[in-house]
C-alpha cells in the first residue's frame, strides 16, 4: 500500500519537492567533482572518503534497531527494523571492499586507519546518531534516501576511470554500488511511501534528508580540494 499525503502525492515525492533546493546545491559541487575527475588526487579522495562514510553504515543501522526496540506503540518501528535487517545484509563488508580499492590505487590500509575523518564526514554521520537516538529512529530513512536514491550510474562511474587515468580495479566497489544501488534507491523509496508516518515521522525524516544533502555538498566540497592548487 501507497501512503499518499492529502495533497495526493506520495511521502517521498513530497520530501523530494521540499529538498529540491538542496539536492541541486549538491548536484552542482558533484559537477565541479567530475570537472577535477581529470587529477587523480581528487577520484582517490573521493573513494577514501566513501569508505569513511561506508565504515558507519552498518553501526548507524544497527543503533536504529536498538533505539526503535525501545519505543513502544509506534506501527513505524516494526517495519522499520524488518527493513534495516534486510538492509545490513545486504551493505555488510562494503567499508572493506573501498579498503581493497584504494590499496590498488597505492593508499597503504594503515594510512586508511590512521587518518582522521575530516569534520564534514563526522558530522554527516554524526548528525544521523543524534537523531537517532534523541528524536526518532525513523530519522535514518532520509539519510540513505539521499545517499542511495541518488547513485551515481554505471557510465558516470567509467567516465571518472576515463578521466583519472587511474586502474579501473579502484573503482571497483563505486562500480559495483552503481548496479545494487538501482534495487536499493527503490526499496527504500517504498519502504518510505508504505509507512504509516505522521507528520511528526516525516519531519524527522525530512530533517535528516536536509542535513545529508547539506554534508554531502560541504564534503564534496572538501573532496575538490584535492585538486593541485593551481587548477
């Protein structure tokens, strides 16, 4: 079943309609990445920072379980802990397959472990487990709405090998998300427009997609400026 807003659209294609401003302030600093795909400092950032962002995806569905295990009468939470379930089977180990592709691209696993996570990344992920945890569980859906949703495709991954010059095998997990992320952008946005949300649920919701494509955009941002400083 469809829930539909009184206005008759679906609950994800209001949170699309209300973040229109802010996923195209994101697509636009991923056109400036894909300008500076061309130094391979820049694609070599790139997949470091996913693979910090992959290392906390298994942990932050794991603290929606146990935070949506402690809330009683809320018919979101059911469905919400079937599909992050679901979810981390299938998002296990990804953190270490980016590990596998930046040691192909001659990033050695000790500086991949010793370095810092710049304050944009700890703050992405860390916005997701304040809300969590001291608002709603049910916040999360917007983070990986925005992150799965909009995947990068299978062209758009081989035109950045094209442009870096770098081994194609370093790609090979932001490739491989390319083809599973199709299936996942759907099944989370039907997750979404199946729950029975109130507007208190959507408003979470809503928030954690706002501050995502907020991130997002500032970490890329970061991202670019690997690129030698005369570019």
């Amino acid at each position: 079943m469809i829930g539909k807003t009184n206005k008759g659209i679906t609950h994800f294609e209001r949170l699309q309609a209300n973040l229109s401003f802010l996923s195209a302030r994101a697509a636009d600093i991923n056109n400036q990445f894909t300008q500076l795909a061309t130094h391979p400092a820049v694609c070599i950032e790139h997949i470091f920072i996913n693979q910090m962002v992959a290392r906390a995806t298994v942990p932050l569905m794991e603290e929606v379980i146990n935070c949506a295990n402690t809330i009683d009468n809320d018919p979101v939470c059911a469905p919400l802990i079937k599909y992050m379930e679901k979810h981390i089977a299938e998002e296990t180990d990804h953190d270490q397959w980016y590990v596998n592709d930046l040691e192909k691209l001659g990033v050695s696993r000790e500086e991949i472990f010793s370095r810092i996570p710049p304050s944009n990344v700890s703050a992405l992920v860390g916005s997701q487990y304040y809300l969590i945890r001291h608002h709603h569980p049910i916040a999360f859906l917007g983070y990986i709405a925005c992150l799965e949703v909009n995947h990068p495709t299978v062209e758009y991954v081989e035109s950045l090998i094209e442009k870096s010059g770098l081994p194609a095998e370093g790609f090979s997990t932001i490739l491989e998300h390319a083809v599973i992320d199709s299936q996942h952008g759907q099944d989370i946005i039907n997750t979404i427009n199946s729950l029975p949300l109130t507007e208190k649920h959507f408003r979470a919701i809503e928030m954690s997609a706002f501050q995502t494509y907020r991130y997002v955009a500032l970490v890329m941002e970061d991202v670019c400026r690997a690129a030698p400083k005369n570019t």
